[in-house]
C-alpha cells in the first residue's frame, strides 16, 4: 500500500490537482498557473525519461555497478554494510525518497517568498537534461538491481563490468544532488535547518533502499552544486562543477583500478569533492544574505 501511495505516479497525479485548486484560488496571481504548468510538464518529463532511459540501457547493457561497488569499499564507507543498519528505520526513509517531487513542489513555494523560484526552478531543468547524459556516460543501476535479493549482503565480486537489465541511473545521484539544491536555496535558519535535514535522510534513503552506492552521493553533492549554479547562472561556478562532475564519471569510468589500488587517493578527492560542496553552500548562503541586506539598506534609505 505504501508503494503505491507514495509512487511517483500517484505523488506526481496529486501534485498536479492540487497545484490546480491553488491555482484556481488566486486566478491574479500569475506566478500558480506556472506552477502548474511546470507539474503538468514534469510528469510527461517522467514518461519520457522512462523512454530515453529504456533506450540507454538497450545501447549500454553493461553496467559498472561491480566497479562501484568495490569503490566503496575502497572508500572505506561500504553501502550496503549502512544498509543493513538501517533496515530498521527503512519505511520513514523510503516515504523520504519519494518525497523528491512534493519537496521540490515546497521549495519552489519557499523561494517563492524571496522571489527566487524561477532560478530554483532553472536548477531543476539543468538537472533534468544533464543527468541522463552523465548516466549514459557511466551506466549504473545500484545495488538492489546488481545484487537483488542479496543485496544487504553481497558476495564477493570484481571490479568489472556487469550485465544488467536495467535503466542505468547510479551515478550521480539525482535525489543528493536536488536535495543539495534545496540546501543551497534555504534562507534562514528554519529553512536551512530543514533543508539540511532533508538531505541527511536522502542520502541515509538513498543507501537503505539500495539505489545507490556512496560514491554516487559524493558525485551527486557536485552535481548538485552545479545546477544550484545553473539556477542563479552563475555560469562560470556551474561549468566548474559540471567538469568535476565529468572527471568523476570518466576517471570512474576508465581508471576506476587505480583509483580501488590507491585508497588513499580514492579517498583524498572524495573529501575534496564534499568539501567543495560544503564551502559553494556556504559561500551561496552568504552572497544570498548579502543580497538581502543589500535590499533592506536601499529601502531604508530617504527617497528624493
């Protein structure tokens, strides 16, 4: 019952008719029909990649879901070891993951209030195009569809490529990275505080649904930052994290032995990556408040 309640389907069909009967409230206010709109859009956005994303995993059969998996364990922070940890809390963390849509919808509404809902709303698209782009360029599926039913407790395996039926969506993670973006757009403390709580249990749904392995989160924190900064069009900063995006997927792609061979580099550019993350969230809070202050001195000041 809880699949089917919390389905992007369903989710996504009750989105859409409540966006209507908001809309239908206030018909001066011409920011509501966008919003719906945009719903209307998203959910034709998700039949489609549906499509494009059948069509890859027909084009790219062989996954790197082994490679990815013995990343993590090269990390030092195996997945599905945090999995089996948090079994017990599972339900809440699933209702968490597919709470993407409606949180996306909520944050919209947020940066509504500081007039910043179309550059969240610009975030999304560069989202939304880029990523079936990088998963065709690194396919993985994670580690519920490698391992099935023994995924909480996989076998030993190579890191090689895998024959998988499966559309490819692991690397990077799309939910880390939209959930950043709300990080990203949080003004004040109250907005800030959910929002990185919001991302905490993303990134705890992610691993105990068994759709990702760790090193598709750490991607995902850049891939994130990228289109926070699509979204301002900061474009310089978001080309940036675009290309660590890509040196991720790549050096994944065509090093990924020396990087299980050399720990210690594994490990040296995943804390860099974050660290990254952390200091682009900070620094987008700080020009935000910026911004802010700016406004409120320009209004206090006399007219002439």
């Amino acid at each position: 019952m809880l699949n089917v309640l919390f389905s992007p389907a369903v989710i996504g069909i009750v989105a859409v008719f409540l966006s209507v009967v908001w809309m239908l409230r206030d018909e001066t206010d011409r920011t509501r029909p966008f919003l719906a709109i945009a719903l209307v859009i998203n959910l034709f956005y998700g039949w489609l990649l549906s499509i494009v994303m059948g069509h890859e995993n027909g084009l790219v059969p062989w996954k790197y879901d082994y490679v990815l998996f013995n990343l993590d364990h090269t990390l030092g922070v195996p997945g599905t070891a945090i999995a089996q940890m948090l079994q017990q809390v599972r339900i809440p963390l699933l209702v968490t993951y597919e709470l993407m849509v409606p949180m996306m919808i909520a944050w919209f509404l947020v940066a509504r209030r500081h007039n910043a809902s179309g550059s969240i709303v610009v975030a999304y698209v560069a989202e939304m195009i880029t990523g079936p782009i990088l998963y065709a360029i690194l396919p993985g599926c994670g580690p519920l569809y490698a391992f099935h039913g023994l995924w909480l407790h996989p076998p030993v395996v190579p890191a090689a490529l895998v024959r998988l039926s499966g559309m490819p969506n692991a690397f990077p993670s799309l939910h880390t990275a939209t959930a950043l973006v709300f990080v990203s757009f949080a003004r004040g403390k109250l907005w800030q505080t959910v929002s990185i709580a919001f991302l905490a249990g993303t990134l705890m749904a992610t691993m105990a649904t068994g759709e990702h392995y760790v090193i598709d989160l750490v991607a995902g924190l850049a891939f994130g930052c990228f289109a926070a900064n699509a979204g301002r069009l900061r474009i310089a900063r978001s080309l940036t994290f675009l290309s660590l995006v890509l040196a991720w997927s790549l050096t994944v792609r065509f090093a990924h032995g020396f990087l299980i061979a050399h720990a210690s580099v594994l490990q040296l550019l995943a804390g860099l990556t974050v660290t990254a993350a952390i200091v682009d969230t900070v620094a987008q809070w700080r020009a935000d408040t910026g911004e802010i202050q700016s406004v409120a001195q320009q209004s206090l000041q006399p007219s002439t």
